[in-house]
C-alpha cells in the first residue's frame, strides 16, 4: 500500500509565485450554475436552472457549502478560476 500526501490550499487567498519570472499571480474562483441530474436516477437529464452559487452561510462554516438558491453542495456547481496577475515584480537596475 502506497502513501499518499494531499496538500489543499485556499485558490483564492492565497498568492502564486512564478518561479520563471518575478509576478504574484493571485486566482479568483467563482462557482457558476448548478449542473446537478435531479433526474438521474429514472434515467433522464433535468437540472434546476440555478444560475449563480449563492452561499447560504459565512465562510468557514458547513452551511457556506450549501448554495440558498438551491439547496445543492457546492461541488455541483461549475467552478471558474480566473487567474489575474497582480504584480509583475522586477529588481531595480544599478546606472553603474
């Protein structure tokens, strides 16, 4: 049996540094509209029309993994990562 080690880290907080050139690349994550099969289980395909995750409570919580909107988890919801670069740092040049 084989060890695994999972590291997780929060996309949207935390910065991403390039290590080919000097920028902090930070990634904003959005969850888009729900794609969960409520009819799955008879075979067909019928999805709610959610449009938007809407937390139902604050970060941190359980109840901030559950979209008001619908009621689905928030895995159901297409997830959206933009990554944006923040600051493209250089090191100053000596006139010398």
């Amino acid at each position: 049996m084989r060890k695994r080690q999972v590291v997780l880290r929060k996309a949207a907080e935390e910065p991403l540094r390039n290590s080919t050139a000097s920028s902090f690349t930070f990634r904003s994550v959005r969850y888009a509209e729900c794609q969960k099969n409520h009819a799955a289980g008879v075979g067909g395909y019928a999805v709610d029309g959610c449009r938007e995750f809407m937390a139902s409570g604050e970060e941190g919580t359980t109840a901030a993994l559950t979209c008001a909107a619908c009621g689905c988890h928030r895995n159901f919801h297409r997830r959206e990562v933009d990554p944006e670069v923040v600051c493209e740092c250089s090191s100053p040049s000596n006139g010398t």
